[in-house]
C-alpha cells in the first residue's frame, strides 16, 4: 500500500525543495531526469534508488505517480545520482512482496510502510 498523497504533497513542496540539491550526490538518492508524456516539459524528480547489478530500482513509495508513468511512456530516462549521469532503459514496473532487490535494512522499512512495488530500469551500454 503506497503511502499517502498528503504526504506527497508534502514532501514536493518542503523535503524535495531540501533534498533536491543533495539527491544527485548523496548515496541512495537520485534525481531522475523524465519529459511529461502530456506537456513535454523536462521534469527532475529526487528519488531513492538502489544499484542492483546493471539495474537500478525503485521502490515506489508513493505508488506510480506522474514521474513514473512518464519514465514508462518514453521506455527510459536518465538519473544524476552520486555525480554521474546514468541513460537508463527498459522499465518495468512489479510487485514484489519480498523486496528482493533491496538492500536489508531498506527491506525491513519498506516492509514496516507495507511497500512491495518497485520500477526496475537497465542501464545503457
């Protein structure tokens, strides 16, 4: 179950306007990098994201909000995470109640949330 939308709210106007700057350095976060399947406007979202072999994921903790439709629209985006661009691609989005593809201690907050979705994404050769 996703966490609710007043937070979400919340947290694009006050922890993300925080985070923002922080999210293309800081280990765990990314800012991904997404164009408005509607709009066509460049959008920058800060997220957490886990490195998983030539993978990165997402555990979408707000469920598939606006960023993630778009990524699924366009078949990929990119991420600034830890100083580096990454193209990702590929997107698949998929419940998994184990929440294999985290790190442990990641697992066991998400499980407390009840978050078992997640977007996984291939890095670009």
């Amino acid at each position: 179950m996703p966490l609710s939308r007043s937070l979400a709210r919340f947290n694009k106007h006050v922890t993300n306007r925080v985070m923002g700057p922080l999210a293309g350095w800081a280990p765990g976060f990314a800012i991904v990098q997404h164009v408005g399947r509607k709009t066509g406007r460049d959008y920058e979202t800060p997220v957490n994201v886990f490195h998983h072999g030539d993978m990165f994921v997402f555990a979408l903790t707000y469920g598939g909000g606006s960023w993630v439709e778009n990524v699924l629209a366009a078949g990929g985006c990119s991420i600034r995470t830890q100083g580096h661009t990454v193209q990702l691609t590929e997107p698949a989005r998929y419940v998994d109640p184990a929440r294999k593809d985290v790190p442990a201690p990641v697992r066991w907050i998400l499980g407390i949330l009840d978050v078992d979705e997640f977007l996984s994404l291939r890095v670009v050769p």
